[in-house]
C-alpha cells in the first residue's frame, strides 16, 4: 500500500478540505523550495528550529511580548500538535469518506513563505483501503504516526527538549479532534472513524497517552489525554478541554 494507485489523490483531497481548515491540503503540486515530509530537510532539526520560532513568534505577538517570552519547548509542543493535527486529518478523512490511502510522506510545505503553514502534495494516485477500519488504523499508524510524526519527534529531540511522551500525548488529542471534527461534518461517519481512533490509542504506539471517556450529549466520544500540551503557559493561555491538569 503505497499511494500509487490509480483514484487522483488531488480532488479527493479537495472535497475532504472542506470540512475545515485543519483537513486543507492545497491541490495545486508543490512549487520550488517546498519541503518533503518524507524527505530529510523538512523534519530535519534546523528546519524544525525554524518552525519553532514562528510559533513562539505568533504566541507571543498578541500580549505585546517578544518570542522568547515563550518557552522553546512550549512552542515546540503547539506547533508538534498542529502538525499532527494537519496531517491526520486529511489521511483519516481521506481513508473513512473515499476509501483510498493518502500518503503523509507526500506532503510539503515550504519553509520561505510569511503565513500560516501550508500543505501540498506530490502524490498523483492512491490505493484503495483494504481490511476496513482496522487496515486504515495500519496506515495510518504506518505513514503518519510511525512515520512523520515519529521523523518530526526526533528532528526536535535534535533542536531543543521537548519531552516525548508530551508529543505522543499531542499526536492522541489531534487525533481525536480529528475524528471528532469528522463526525461533526460527516455524521454517517462518526462511529467508524472513533473506531480508528480507539483502534489506534490501544496500540503501543499511542498506549498510555488518553481515551474516551464517557459520550457527550450528542452521543460523540469524549477524548481525554493523559499528558498536558504545556498551552497554559502561553501568554494569555489556559488549559484544554481534553487536558490531564483539568478537574
């Protein structure tokens, strides 16, 4: 399973991004400079550094305070869940709303740009999913949890201390406001994708990091993680809902 198949990953992807922001991968192919995540330099630790101090740049712009304001491994932390948030979602909603496998390791961004972080994707043609919620639960651990998110882990043990068990923690909430989110857009779909996400957090991989815990009002899973993603030392920041320091 390797994304080379013949459904075009570019309009599935299209139709996924609109559930919202966080599931947006730019259709158009990547231009010059633009970064592999499957390749060396994107998660490479100079390169995370970089991303990094954006982050503390955008954390500390709105209360008036330079970047170093904000703690290195505070920043590392919200931009390691954004990514995984990034990177999660369009594969999920991609696997559970049109079957087919699109491959993480074939996004990329481009490090020279002045905005938010963006995604494109060199991948033309994707495989089908095959053996059901349990086999995209394999890809997804394979290509995005094993894969980039484990290769970003390590680019930032490489450029600062950020504690691991905090990003696995982060890659188990993004995951789960992933599904969550997904079930809100598509709500045919919500029992099969928490099915991926518990399949997932049982996994070694995931284990430890959190669970559901009970179902709201609507009847969608509460996810509550076992760690804290250290936002409430952020300027002007305070906890999340599915945060571990919560009464």
């Amino acid at each position: 399973m390797e994304g080379t198949g013949t459904t075009a990953v570019r309009p599935v992807l299209a139709e996924v991004g609109r559930i919202n922001m966080l599931f947006a991968v730019e259709t158009a192919p990547p231009g010059p400079g633009w970064l592999s995540l499957g390749g060396r330099e994107a998660l490479a630790a100079h390169a995370l550094a970089a991303e990094v101090e954006r982050v503390r740049r955008r954390l500390s712009g709105p209360a008036g305070r330079p970047g170093a304001a904000v703690e290195w491994r505070v920043a590392a932390s919200v931009f390691q869940q954004g990514l995984a948030t990034r990177l999660l979602s369009p594969v999920l909603a991609a696997g559970l709303c049109h079957g087919v496998l699109v491959d993480a390791a074939r996004f990329h961004w481009d490090p020279r740009r002045e905005g938010p972080l963006a995604l494109r994707t060199s991948q033309e043609g994707a495989d089908a999913v095959t053996g059901g919620t349990a086999g995209l639960a394999d890809w997804v651990e394979r290509t995005v949890v094993l894969g980039a998110l484990a290769r970003a882990a390590r680019g930032l043990a490489g450029a600062g201390s950020v504690a691991p068990g905090l990003l696995r923690g982060n890659t188990a909430a993004a995951l789960a406001g992933a599904v969550r989110a997904l079930g809100v857009d598509r709500p045919a779909l919500r029992v099969r994708a928490e099915e991926v996400a518990a399949d997932l957090l049982g996994r070694p991989s995931l284990a430890g990091t959190g669970g559901y815990t009970g179902v709201d009002t609507d009847g969608a899973g509460v996810f509550r993680r076992t760690t804290c993603c250290l936002y409430y030392r952020v300027p002007g920041g305070g906890y999340c809902g599915d945060c571990a320091l919560r009464p």
